[in-house]
C-alpha cells in the first residue's frame, strides 16, 4: 500500500477548490438578500445556477470519484480515524451524487422552481388546490429519488427516512416517533394550563408591545453580538427581510436581522438566534484550515445547528437573569419602562401564546407544530394521503394539537415554503434543535454549574466557552444523536426539553 | 457557406457564461470592498483567483478558439457590420491571450502581486531604493510581454503602444505628446497667473471647509442621486474606503462614496463621479440583453468611460449653475452659511491648488500630472531612463511643470498604486478623460444650447438624455478618438479643454 500522503493531498486540494465554489454562492446569497436591488434577480440566478452546476460537476465527476477511490486504497488501519471517518463520509455523498439519474435531477430542479413560483401564488390568493398538482409531482420526483437512492441506504430505510438523511445523518421516523410521543402526550395540556391562568389573570398577562426606536433596537442588538463575542474583523451583519447566518470563508461569517414592527423585541431575540448559528460555525474544526474541505469540518446535523441558535435565543437571551441583565439598559435607552419592571420585560420575551402560524410559535407551541408536519409528511410519501385531501388533514390535527382552526388554507398548510420545494424530512430538525439544546444544557450545567447564575454574573463566555470545547469542534465526527450521547453520557430523549418548559411556565406564571 | 447563426449562437452562449463569471467577480469585488470583514481577505483572495484563472482558461482555450473560427467562417459581406466588428475584437483578443507564454503570465501575476505588497511597505517608509528591484522586474516582463505581442499589432507599435492597448484601444504614444503638448504650453502659466491672483487676494481665496455632518452629507448624495435618475431597483450604493463604481449585471449596478474629514464636499463630488461612470455603464448597448455578452457592450476605452464620470463631477457639478441650485439646499441642511454666499460655496467645490498628489489635484492641474507620468513611463519603457533615478527625474520635472518639489518619494514616484502591479499606459486615460469630457460637452452644446442653462433650470435629464442617445451606445463599436470624431464632427484635441479651463478660472478670479 501506497503513503497515503499524496492521494490524500489530491484530494485535498479538490475539496479545497470546491469548498472555494461553494462559498463563493454564500457570498452571492448573503448580497442577494442584503444589498442586491431587484432588478439583479434574474442575472442572479444564472450566476448561481452556473455555480451550482460546476458544484454538481466537481461532487459527481469520474475525476473526482477516481480521487476518493485512490485515496480509499490508499489508507489503512494504521491512518488516523479521523481520516477514514472523512473518506467514508465522502464515499456516501458521492454513492449518493452517483445513484440519482441526472434526468431526475433536472426534472426535480424545474420542478422546486416551479413549485416554489405557484406556491407564492396560491397562498397570496389562499387557494391550496391551485398549488396541489404540483406538491403531487414533487411528491412523486422525490419517491423516485428514494427510490433511485435506496441500494445505498441501510436495509429497512422508508421513503421518508432516506429523504431526510441529508438534513438528520441516520434518522429513522420510527426513532422521530418514539422522540416526539412525549411532546404530543404533554404539550397540550401544558398549553391549556396556560391558557386558562392567562384567561383568569385577564388582560395584565398580555404581553407589552412598545415601540422601541430603531436605532435603540440597533445599539442593543450591537450590543448583545459584542458581549458575546463578536469580532468585526471576522464577521458582518446587515439587514435582511428575513434574519439568517452564512459563512463566506474560514474567517469570513455574516449575519443579518430585521425590525418588525410592533415586535419590539424581535431583532433582538433574531440576532441572538442567528449568532448562535455563527457561533457554531465559527467553532467547527477548521484549525490551520486543516478541516475546513473535509466532512469533518461540516456542521453535525441541522438538529444540531438549530440546537445551537435556541441554545443563544431561548435558553439565554429568553431566560430570567439575562432579563434582569438586559431591562435596565433596555428602560435607559428607551427613557421610559413600559413593562413596569422586570418581570413584565421577562413576560414580553416569553409570550406563551398558541398560533396558527410555526415560525411566529412559542417554545411551548413549536414543537406541536413540527410533529404535525412530519406525522403529514409521513403520511403523504409513505400512507397514501391523498393530496387533495392535505388541507382537511391539516386542520384537524392543528384542532387535535393545539386547540385552533386556521380560517384558510395561507394561514393553514400553504404557510411554509418546505413542501413547494420538495423538502421533506427537513421539518423535525426543528423540534431536534429544542431537545438537543435542552440535553446540552444539562450536561452544560453538571459541568459548569448552573447556566442562570453564569448568565446573573455576565458570565455568557463561560457557556460559550464549554461549547466551544464539548459540542462545536465534533462536527461530522458524529451524528446528532451521537452528539448528544457523547456529550451528556445519556441517550438523547425529549425529557430534559419538557423538564425546562414545565419549570420555565411554572415560573412565568408566577 | 452556412448560416451564421448557430455557429454565433453557440459563441455567445460561450461568451455569455464568460460574462456570468466575470461578473461573479464584480460582485465579489464590491462585496470584499464595502462590507467583508478583514479576516476574509485571504480566502477572498482565493475566489477570485479561482474565478480569474476560470476566466482565463475560457478566454483562451482551444475550444474558445474554434467557437471563434467557426463564427467568422460562417459570417459573410452579408452580414450585419456589427456582428463582423464583434468578431474582429474577438479575433484580436483572442490573439493577445494565444500569443501571450503562460509562464510569462504567472511570472507578472506574481510580479504584480509581489510589487504591490513591497510598494505598500516603500510607500509607508517614503524609501524608494526598496521598491527599486520590484520595480525593474515589473519593467523587463512588460517588456517581454510587449515583444510577445508585437507580431499582432500593427507595424511601428513601440513598447510603451503595445501595453497601452487593454486601456486605450489604437493609441500610439506619438498621438499622446501631439494632444499633451497645449498642456505642456498653457497649463503652467495659467497655475501661475491663478497662484498670483490669489496671493493678491490673501486669505479670502482660500475656500472654506466647514464640518458637513455625515448625515446631511448622505442626504446631499441621495438627493443628488435620485435627481440624476437613480433606481433603486437597479442600483445600490454604499461605502467604501475609495469611492467606485461597478457593474453586477445588466440590471445591477453599484457605486460607492466615502466621508472623508476635512473635506466637506469630497462624498458629494465623488459621487457625481462615480455616478457618471454608472450612467456609462448602464446606457452601454444591452437591450433585451441582446449585446451585453459581446464586445461591442463594453465600453469604448478608459478615457471614455473617465470622460464620462469627469463630465458629471466637473462640468456639472462643479459648475456655476449648479452652485446656484444647491448652495440654498447645503445652507438649510447645514443652517449656516460658511461659505458667505453662493460665489464661495461655488470657490469651495473649485479649489484651484497645485498640490503634490495626482488623485487631490484640481482641473488646473491635473492633466500635468498625467503628462509627467505618461513621459517618465515611455523613459522606464523605451528610452532606458534607468530606474534608479526615476525620483530625481519625477521631482525635477515637477518642479518643472508644477513648481512643486516633494520633501520625500512617497509624495513622489511612490504615491500611485499603478507601476507597482506593472500597469504602464493606463495613466493618460484620466487625462483624455478632460479632454474627451470637454470636446462632448462642445458637441452637447451644438446640439442642446448651452449646459449651464439646462442646469440652472433643473433639466440634467436633457444633458443625460442626449449622452444617452450620442455617446454611451458607442460602445466598442469604435475606439476613443472615433466616438469624439462621430460625436463633434472634430478630431480629438486638447482645445475645447483648454478653453473651458480658461473660462472657468476667469470667471473664479472674478
């Protein structure tokens, strides 16, 4: 056997160039939804489509896969783990890249494009069986996929499981299931508990709504990134109509976030979320840009990454100290207290108010809203829903759930952009992204000690920094749930996220 | 033979793609110049060094080359005359890169980089003698490069003609010092009449520069802006360390401007500069984007595209009508009026000071700048000045025509960035710039009536609307000499210039 030295170098520099492309497409998003006027739309487009078909060229080129071929025989037992981790994990995007006929990937291509077009149609005019012919195709392109794709997936995996693997690395929805049975036997009752203490304690439980001025809702939230971290020689913010976090280069991270009106606190809690995302990214193994090309430096899992923005969001920038922190400066820039007192600031960042729409959900209501999607998500792909039949579906089970009807298909199953573009299995991350945060944070707290008190002492860089050490550097190393076990010693379950939500109501209850 | 047409088609597919990649790189130009944090650079760097070798392996490549040859095989008397001129500068650029060795290209991209890097460090340390080596190396590639060339270009192209071509199509050297020479001969005197006058006058003809809060200054270029026919749908404008202009796509264009301390109306000038390269851009010929891809959709040459951005800085907004316009507006933003009436608001936006450094000079001097340059370059290149005394020559001959001697070379021969990547024959561009401006404004003039009276009226659009119509779908249907002759029925010359500049300064000395 050959030094695996050079192969792995050639292979390297291939993964170099095509981590270089794809950042490249980063940098074009992040101007498109910061800076880029309109008119630049359509050119914009062919800019990346052009990247994105050199992409797909150098993931599935018989060069390429003659790369990670050599390299493969090149390697052995004595080569570190880590690289062997690094060349299975290529091996299967590549078996994956190889599977799919390209006539299926350009058929599914035009037709995300044109679901997503129709989709924006029908639920401006709220009108589902207009969209419907079209979620029928993309369901039908993405069996196909499933299908095309199986002989590379572990025996028994569903439709629906293979679908998700990009999003969730070894997901089963049998395993979902067994994840989420707790949030569905709980959370309703939670929410009724809420509901009738907000009804007898009247209109004083309605949060406060004031006006906070825009350049206050600026300095606060510069403020926030600065205290926690932010480094301006390595990072960007900007506006941008809906808030998100990309990464340009190795040292090179952006975030974005909007003022809604009369959310008073919505950019605030937004930065926060989105520089957890960074801050994740930022901490993935890329030291002397040695993992920076290879899996290993690639975010875990999307459960994982969202885990890590609700870690910042709810755990720390929703919590009571960092209320008690943050009210003082908020009432000194604003020259007035509309929330009469902390408390009433407190309440404002938690409203516990059960909606129709998922991603205006408490932490209390969002996980609700997941397991519907994936149980009709299941059920289209795998149980024969029809589709026809998606929007009577849909209301009964957010009646079942969460006690509310929407009045119309826009407010009702046409309110995500998912499902337009074909995404399924992509949904439960979401929820993942509560239990997985909670977990961590237990395990953060028998480490270092009670979160809260960090957070009372201004102490955010101790979090961040056991972060920093326990979860961001593991990377593709592991999947979600190995995550989560490596990190707290204990399988991961919905236990920790329900634990936190009843003593966090309990306590905004009074 | 066949018909032109799909052997056109498939060239201006290629060309098309070429296009979509350069301006992925305008994009990110503009990107790492208004918002990439520092830490982005090196891998930046590695982007863009991606897309240039991209570019050039297209511009380049045997099958480029066959795309072209079918073309002009198919193409016949028949043919439209602008598809033949096409072709003929395809033909010619393509012949440049085929005839250029690809080792001599990676040597000056190394060369170019490295002198940059060793002049930022001579520059700082005023120590000519350290960039003196990278200098030399600079000079004998582009010599070798001009003798690669010179098989394709025309008969008694010198050294100094060759490397000038990429700026100023069919320019010769000997062409220059005819168009100079009236520089040469009235522009010292004049400097000298104005400094006589002022020293007359004392203190009074030093223009004021009062502090301009950067607020109002942003509010004074969007005004500026939006009466100049800004879209918002198609344009974005920002800040930058040094105000530019650039174009994303054929919908897309960007500018940017800087405040800079201590000089009041810096931004607002800027701007109209910037602005003026931005209409050039965006009137280039690319309707129903049917020439954007091809050469006759960029720009006749620098001196053009320099005349344009000078025409809307110095004729316009440095001009008296315009003073009257905008003094009243300046005063009310500011409340105040430093300038004690419209005459020393008009003094201040034309400062008339020979100064050491080019990019600070005012129209009086400015062209002496370029003509000191633009015979030191021919001396470095082709008349065996050696580079050791270049300081010694750059200082005496500014003595000479400015009557100012540097105290140190980095007001000297290290104050441009350009010799130190090599860039020989781009400096004389600026200065056919002023002329160019002056000549269209004549022909403007003919046809329109006078330009001060459209501005005092408020009617810009009629100044933009004629260039729109006369100048800017030009394109590289000729070269710069040709566009001032088609547009004045004149050959080029340094006339109407001189008699504006004339005009001009006995009207400020009153």
């Amino acid at each position: 056997m050959a030094s695996p030295g050079p192969a792995l170098e050639a292979l390297r520099a291939h993964l170099h160039q095509t981590r270089l492309l794809g950042s490249i497409s980063s940098a074009l998003y992040y101007d498109q939804n910061t800076v880029m006027p309109s008119a630049g739309a359509p050119w914009r487009g062919e800019q990346l489509a052009l990247l994105a078909g050199q992409l797909h060229e150098r993931q599935s080129s018989p060069a390429y896969a003659e790369l990670v071929a050599t390299a493969e025989a090149a390697v052995g037992e004595e080569t570190p783990a880590a690289t062997r981790r690094n060349l299975r994990l290529l091996r299967q995007d590549l078996e994956r890249q190889q599977r799919l006929d390209p006539a299926l990937v350009t058929a599914l291509a035009k037709a995300q494009s044109r679901g997503n077009a129709i989709w924006q149609e029908a639920r401006a005019a709220a009108d589902f069986s207009a969209f419907a012919p079209a979620l029928e195709e993309l369901i039908q392109l993405r069996r196909e996929q499933a299908r095309q794709l199986a002989a590379a997936e572990p025996e028994g995996s569903s439709v629906w499981d293979i679908l998700a693997q990009p999003f969730e690395p070894d997901i089963r929805k049998s395993r979902l299931r067994e994840l989420f049975a707790p949030l569905k036997a709980t959370l309703p009752a939670l929410l009724e508990e809420v509901r009738q203490h907000q009804a007898s304690a009247g209109e004083a439980a309605a949060p406060v709504t004031p006006e906070l001025p825009e350049a206050l809702q600026e300095r606060l939230c510069a403020e926030l990134l600065t205290s926690w971290g932010y480094d301006a020689s390595r990072c960007q913010r900007a506006r941008s109509a809906h808030p998100f976090s990309c990464t340009v280069g190795p040292a090179d991270f952006r975030i974005t976030t909007r003022v809604v009106p009369g959310q008073p606190l919505s950019a605030f809690l937004a930065t926060a979320h989105e520089w957890g995302h960074s801050l994740y990214e930022q901490g993935l193994p890329r030291v002397d840009d040695h993992w920076f090309p290879w899996p290993l430096g690639e975010a875990t899992s999307m459960g994982v990454h969202e885990s890590q923005s609700l870690f910042w969001e709810c755990r720390v920038a929703r919590g009571r100290a960092f209320a008690e922190r943050w009210h003082p400066r908020v009432v000194a820039g604003l020259g007035a207290d509309p929330w009469g007192g902390v408390a009433g600031f407190w309440r404002a960042l938690n409203p516990l108010r059960p909606g129709l729409i998922r991603v205006e959900a408490d932490e209390l209501s969002y996980g609700l809203h997941i397991v519907l999607r994936f149980e009709l998500e299941v059920a289209l792909l795998e149980e024969g829903l029809p589709v026809a039949e998606l929007p009577r579906e849909w209301n009964a089970r957010m009646e079942r759930l969460l006690g509310l009807t929407p009045a119309n298909d826009r407010e009702g199953c046409l309110q995500d952009i998912h499902w337009a573009e074909g995404l399924f299995g992509y949904f439960p991350s979401y929820a993942l992204g509560h239990l997985i945060s909670a977990q961590v944070a237990e395990a953060m707290t028998e480490a270092i000690g009670p979160i809260e008190e960090r957070i009372a002492a201004g102490d955010e860089a101790a979090l961040r920094g056991w972060l920093a050490e326990a979860v961001w550097p593991l990377g593709r190393s592991v999947n979600g749930e190995e995550l989560v076990a490596a990190v707290s010693g204990r399988p991961l379950s919905a236990e920790p996220f329900l634990a936190y939500l009843k003593g966090k109501v309990a306590q905004l209850m009074g």
